[in-house]
C-alpha cells in the first residue's frame, strides 16, 4: 500500500476511500469491457455445450480408409484448416501417413483397419475439401520441402491474403515451423525458425518460403519461440500467436506469446512486430502473456478465437490433465491480461493408452454460435517402438476428431 494511502488511514480519513476504491475495482471488473477497435463487447466468455461432430468425423473416416489411391492422406495431426476464396478448404496437416489402408479385420483379428508398417512417413501434407465438405484430394506430398539436412517443415496457421497490400490477387501464406533433429529429450526436433510459404491460387502451388524469425541464437531450446499455432484477424492487423517448447523440458506448461502483422504483409518479415511486455516492437524480443509455469499456461500447440469483442483461447490443460482435458482462457486483447482457465471439457478417446493434443479452431465451419475444434489423438508412447505397430494396426488413432462447442457469457 502507498505511503500517502497508510498517512490517511492513520489520520482517519482514508478507510472510506479504500473501500469506495475496492467497491469500484469490483464494478469495473464484472462489467463488460468495450472493445473500441471492434466495436463488440468484452466480457468472460464459458463453455456451455459440446457435441461430438459425427459429420467431419465420419467424412475423415470415409477419406482416411478408402484403398483406391496410395498416394494419398490416411492419417495425420497438425491439424489446421483456411477457407480458399472458391470455397473449398484447405486442410493442412503435419507429420502424415501415406499408402493404403487394408481391413477390417487387421492382421490380429481386430475390427479396425490397418497399414502396413511400411507405409510412407512425411512431414506435411495438404487435403482440398469441396466446398459441399467432402474431401476430395491429397497434393502432393510433402507438399512444402525440408529446408536443409535433418531439418523439416511443420505447416500451422494459414490465411488468405492479397499477393500485395491493394492487390485484387490473393493468395495463400502458410506459417511453418522449421524443426531440426536433436537429442532427447527434444524428440520432435530442436525449434529451429518460423517461416511463411506463399501458394498460388487456385492451384496450390508452393511459390516459395520465405524466413521470418530465426531462433538458433536461443541456447536453450525450451526457450524458444516459434509462432504460427494460430492466426487472427482483428481490424487491419492479424495476431499471429505462438509458443515456446517449455513442456518438453519437464516443465508444467508452456507460455504463449504474440505478434502482429498489417493484413497482406504476412511474408515480409519487416512487417512484423513482437509484443515485449509494454509494447509492439520490431525487435524480435517476444515475452509471454500467458503462462507463469504452476497455475496457468498453454501447451505446445494452441488455438485462439474472436466471440464478439473476447478472445478466447483453447489449450490442454497443464500436468497429467493435458493428456485428455482442453481448457480456456479469455481476455480482451490478444496481449492480455488472459483470465482463466475457465471450465474444462475431456473429448472422446479411443480406447487404449492414447492422449489427446494440438485443440485447434475451424472459423470456417463455426457459425450460429458453434465453434469447431479439431484435436489430434496419438499412441501415449508415440516414441516407442510400439507405437508404430499400434497406429498401423488401427488407423484411427492417428486422425483428427471433432467436437461442436457453444459459448456463452460467464
């Protein structure tokens, strides 16, 4: 407390203005705050409902399992998506089994189907949904090449964007992930570097990648930040957000971070700006908004939305919880103050040792108050040489499911 504030108590002025001060910071906080840029309404926003979306699960069964094609998608996580401008969408994904799907029965007499053991491994791969949401192709994959010896692309957040600022051509930017392969306990690979692909329109075509935050001069991997998990446009600015890969150093939870980019500039590096605490700077110096290690944090994949004038952000939840439980946060600004986690929920899980992972929203396919949220399910040992055989010898635990939220003021 102040000096001047214990002055007046001990005078026997000031109790009755601390309390008017508490009272009006207790108002202030339950109102609704005003979001000026975009004219909504800022308030604590729950979840009230979720359902199983029996209809994108069934249709990425129907895709994943057909035999007609080796080439093409029968599994993946990553899992990101962007509407194209003739309405189709595109599906991006990260490390993606390729081949032929056989069975039911597998070679164990179980009523799931299966891929041999062989069946190809890359690193991305990119799936085109009509725009009646019926998948319909795989491009050729690996669609985006790995940048350099022992080093690959993971595709993120991706938007649609003028080719340049007035320009009436548009075109995909995609944000990647440059990994590199390390020891353990870096077993996905070491964060390396965040860049931006541009593909043409409206065939897809990877016109080249450009650099955008580099991070080799981080020493300690847990600490550095590749950004990319997802993107939102708020007015003339998109908030790009990302994280760092504290979990994979034994800590509880990751922490988030932010950077925003003037709409059409998502490839030009000297565009971006890093919130530092304080400020937007150009100085790629980012610090967190969310995540102070016990109490709250995100994992090392996340998703953020706009309802209205609040963000709201999905995240599996930090400890053992993270494994089956997507919690939230909310603010009303992408740099905070991020209140939460609010109310959980635990998504359906196939049985067996599986964890769930990498929440991500689908503004495409929400409207009418629902929300689609992807989540990735993956063998709990995905390391071990187990895990192999268990994702061959059922092909649905390395697929995306879906869930319909409804949100609502808290």
């Amino acid at each position: 407390m102040p000096d001047d504030v214990r002055a007046r108590r001990r005078a026997g002025t000031g109790l009755g203005l601390v309390l008017a001060l508490v009272c009006a910071a207790v108002l202030f906080a339950a109102l609704p705050h005003h979001d000026q840029k975009s004219g909504g309404t800022c308030g604590e926003r729950t979840l009230t409902s979720w359902t199983a979306d029996t209809a994108l699960n069934t249709e990425f069964t129907r895709y994943g399992d057909d035999a007609t094609r080796t080439d093409d998608w029968t599994g993946g996580d990553g899992t990101h998506s962007v509407r194209l401008p003739d309405g189709r969408l595109l599906w991006l994904f990260s490390d993606t089994y390729l081949g032929q799907v056989h069975g039911p029965p597998n070679p164990v007499g179980e009523s799931y189907a299966w891929r041999d053991v062989s069946a190809p491994l890359v690193r991305n791969s990119a799936v085109v949904m009509s725009p009646a949401g019926r998948l319909l192709s795989t491009l050729p994959a690996p669609l985006f090449p790995d940048p350099g010896p022992n080093q690959w692309r993971w595709p993120v957040a991706a938007r649609v964007e003028p080719r340049s600022p007035g320009s009436s051509e548009q075109v995909v930017r995609v944000l990647l992930w440059t990994r590199t392969t390390g020891a353990y306990p870096w077993i996905y690979g070491v964060p390396t570097a965040t860049e931006v692909a541009t593909l043409s329109l409206p065939d897809l075509r990877v016109e080249g990648v450009v650099r955008i935050l580099g991070q080799e001069q981080v020493p300690d991997p847990s600490r550095r930040v590749l950004f990319g998990t997802t993107a939102v446009a708020d007015g003339e600015w998109t908030y790009v957000f990302g994280g760092d890969d504290a979990q994979a150093a034994s800590r509880p939870a990751s922490r988030a971070y932010v950077a925003r980019v003037p709409r059409g500039r998502l490839d030009r590096a000297a565009n971006w700006q890093y919130w530092d605490g304080s400020a937007w700077t150009s100085r790629p110096r980012p610090r967190a908004v969310l995540g102070d290690g016990p109490r709250t944090g995100v994992g090392s994949a996340f998703t953020v939305v706009r309802d209205g004038g609040t963000y709201v952000l999905f995240t599996m939840a930090a400890g053992t919880r993270g494994l089956t439980t997507v919690t939230s946060y909310w603010a009303c600004a992408p740099t905070g103050p991020w209140h939460g986690p609010t109310r959980s929920f635990s998504p359906p899980l196939p049985q067996g040792e599986v964890a769930a992972y990498n929440p991500q929203a689908h503004p495409a396919l929400s409207g009418d108050g629902r929300l689609v949220l992807s989540y990735d399910v993956n063998w709990l040992d995905a390391t071990g040489a187990s895990a192999q055989a268990n994702l061959s010898r059922n092909v649905s635990l390395y697929r995306p499911r879906f869930v319909t939220l409804r949100l609502a003021p808290g």
